[in-house]
C-alpha cells in the first residue's frame, strides 16, 4: 500500500516547472551535426535534468546539474527554500555550488535532502564545503537524510520517496499528491511499483529507442506509463538520439508527450 503522506494544507495548488530534460551531455551535444543538434525548434534545446517545484509558500529544486546556474536565472528564481537529491551522477549534482547567491543574498544555508549515500559522495566531491573551517564565501548547505521508506516535508510541500533502479544503483523518485517524478529508470520492485497507484500526472525518463543498460528506452517507458495509466504522462532526461521533438511526439500516444525545457504543470488540490 502506498504510505499516507504529510497534507498539503495551506496551498491549493503546486506548480512544477521541467528546468531540463536533456540527459548527461545535454542537447545540443559538443560536436555534433546530428538533425536534432541543428535544430532551431527550441524544445530540442534540453539543458540536464532537473525541477521546481513551487507552492505559493515553499520553493524546491530537485537536481542541480552542470547547468543549475543558467536554470535559475532563465526561469527568474532567485529564492530557494531546499534542494531534494535523486542520485549522486555527475549530471544532478554538480552544479549545487552555484547555491552561493542564494546564501548571500538570503543570509541563510540551504537544506539539502539526500540519502546517507548521497550525502557521503558529497562530502568527498565537496570537501571545501563540509570542512570543520569552510573556504570563505563557501556554499552554506545543511544535509538532511532522506528515510526512502517515509514521506517527508518541505515547507507545506509533501514528498513521497519511490526507489528505482538505475544499473545497478538505487535512484529516489517523488510523488507529490497525485503526480510523480521518476528520473535514471531502469527498474521498479513491486513494492515501489505500489506507491504509484492512482498517479495522475507523471514524468518518467526515457534515454532514446534503442535497449540501454541502465535507461528505459522509449517503448519501455510507454509500457510502464501504461501500466500505471495516468492522464498525463511527460519524458524526460533524453538524449539527442531521442529524435526531433515534434517528429517523436506525432506518433506518440495521446496521454504522452515529450517534456520540454520550462514546460509548466499545475497541480491542483482540495483543501
């Protein structure tokens, strides 16, 4: 059974906005004269994979990437109240020290949710931040553990942990009410797979067509969004072998579209 969550009492809405949607080079890659490296259609433009989320009160990153700095300044955030980590890959993570701003301009640290893995990976990449007498001007960061096995809160935002399987490395997803955010999917143990029932919203990534050892490819992704059966249903974290964007999306069942970078999704809910 999925586990009751914290209530979103104080806001009626949430909104979700895709920063990128672009795998582990982004698109377009370095080099590369491929059609959708060309393409002027600026929905073929993905920066790496990350989220807002935003309630009228609580604001939250999930992924800071290679280009969180340019994700912030495109989508005018200048505020953040936590970052939430799904993995500890090159492509979510390293960005987190353009935080930095934030710190200055707000006076405070930033509670960044993780597990104990997680957090461990970035003590070591970030040593400089986490010393007994940090570099002056260091990020100011507060490490908050993650239990995958319980909901928890940020702000009047409920967070429900889904664990997936990306190779060989468990990767965290979120349900947020009836949407959910699943991110370097290869595979789900039935018991996570229950935490996705009566999913309304969804967004899954899905690397390209072709079979991957540690991505759904795009057939795999529409077999599992048909298994859970939302009304909507978003891909994400694609690589420019995905295709064009409006090419791919053509033959794309009705209830499911490729993501585009800055693409917005309300969430609405009774209070």
């Amino acid at each position: 059974m999925m586990p009751k969550s914290p209530q979103n009492k104080s806001n009626s809405s949430i909104k979700i906005t895709i920063l990128g949607t672009g795998t582990s080079q982004g698109v377009p890659v370095i080099g590369c004269d491929c059609p959708v490296c060309l393409s002027n259609n600026p929905k073929d433009k993905r920066l790496r994979t990350s989220l807002l989320v935003q309630s009228q009160q609580t604001t939250v990153i999930i992924d800071t990437g290679p280009d969180f700095r340019q994700q912030l300044l495109r989508t005018n955030v200048n505020d953040i109240d936590a970052i939430i980590l799904t993995h500890e890959h090159n492509d979510h993570i390293i960005g987190i020290d353009d935080v930095r701003p934030i710190n200055f301009r707000h006076g405070k640290d930033i509670p960044v949710y993780a597990v104990e893995r997680v957090q461990k990976d970035l003590r070591h990449r970030f040593e400089y931040i986490f010393a007994k007498k940090p570099y002056p001007g260091a990020p100011r960061l507060s490490l908050q553990t993650i239990d995958k096995t319980k909901p928890f809160q940020v702000g009047d935002i409920a967070f429900i942990p889904i664990e997936s399987w990306h190779g060989r490395l468990s990767v965290l997803g979120f349900r947020i009410g009836n949407f959910a955010y699943l991110t370097d999917v290869k595979y789900f143990e039935a018991k996570e797979f229950e935490k996705l029932d009566g999913v309304q919203q969804l967004i899954i990534s899905a690397l390209h067509e072709n079979e991957h050892h540690s991505h759904l490819n795009v057939q795999d992704a529409i077999h599992f969004i048909q298994k859970i059966n939302p009304q909507e249903a978003y891909i994400t974290h694609m690589s420019h072998r995905m295709g064009l964007h409006d090419e791919v999306n053509a033959i794309l069942p009705p209830n499911i579209q490729l993501a585009f970078d800055e693409q917005e999704i309300l969430l609405t809910f009774q209070v």
